[in-house]
C-alpha cells in the first residue's frame, strides 16, 4: 500500500512539473493586426488589437486553442494559437548600443532606442546577437524583454 501512495505521489508532482515548465514562456506575433481577447473563445469580447509583427509575448496560461499572454507594458489578454509562432525577438526595455562584437570594448554601431523590437540570431552568455532595422551587432540582454534564454 505505500508503494502505491508513493508511486501516486511521483506521479502527480511529475505531471505538477510538466505542467509548470509550460507556462511562462515566450511566443512572437504572426501578425500585423492580431485580437486579444478578455476570454480564451473567438466569442469573447476584443480587448485590444496588436499591429506589430513579431511582438513577443510571454505565455502565462492556456486553454485548448488559446493562449493567455502578457507583453512588456504589463497588457495581457487571451490569443488563438494560430496568431502565435515560436519566438525569436525581443523588446529592447532602455536605450541600448549595439556592438560589433559580444563585448564593450568592441565598435559601437547603433543605439537602439527603448521599445525597440529587435528579431535574435543567436545568444551567448548574456550577449545576444540581433538584427533591428538596417543594423545587426550584439545587444546586453540585461535591459531587454523577450526569449532570450
């Protein structure tokens, strides 16, 4: 009978953890003009429409076919998963000077101003390599919001 109440208590703090790991995590604008919506239902009232493609958003909830998101302005709201893709982007939070290389001591190229959204190549450390614009180099990712990690 303990093997029993032990192996159901594995079972439901596993299946605690699965269920943990995928919440909070970022999805990106498929989108120009995307509805977010009060409820997780294509019958719910629209709250407010994104037109920035790209935009990421982080994942706080689900239901079925919807996705309760937040952005980096604290706005939050529930989208269709088919509005949403795999996040690659980020939201530069203060003005950030993009480099040449990932480190300081390398040739500045830009400065990105606040609410920049900026699509990612790759990460190292805490360096991320960007393209924003016309301009590619390396940003910090300490002022930064987006999938990142």
């Amino acid at each position: 009978m303990r093997k029993i109440i032990l192996i159901f208590f594995f079972l439901i703090v596993s299946q605690t953890n699965v269920l943990t790991n995928e919440k909070n995590y970022y999805l990106m604008l498929k989108n120009n003009k995307v509805h977010v919506r009060y409820g997780p239902s294509l019958k719910s009232q629209i709250k407010f429409i994104y037109k920035k493609i790209n935009l990421p958003l982080k994942v706080i909830d689900k239901k079925e076919n919807f996705r309760k998101i937040i952005d980096h302005k604290n706005n939050s709201g529930w989208i269709h998963v088919s509005q949403l893709k795999k996040s690659n982007s980020l939201i530069v939070l203060k003005d950030t000077v993009v480099f040449n290389k990932n480190t300081k001591f390398s040739k500045p190229i830009v400065k990105l101003e606040k609410g920049r959204l900026a699509l990612i190549n790759k990460c190292i450390s805490n360096w991320c390599k960007i393209k924003s614009g016309n301009f590619k180099g390396w940003i910090q990712t300490k002022n930064v919001w987006g999938a990142f990690k």
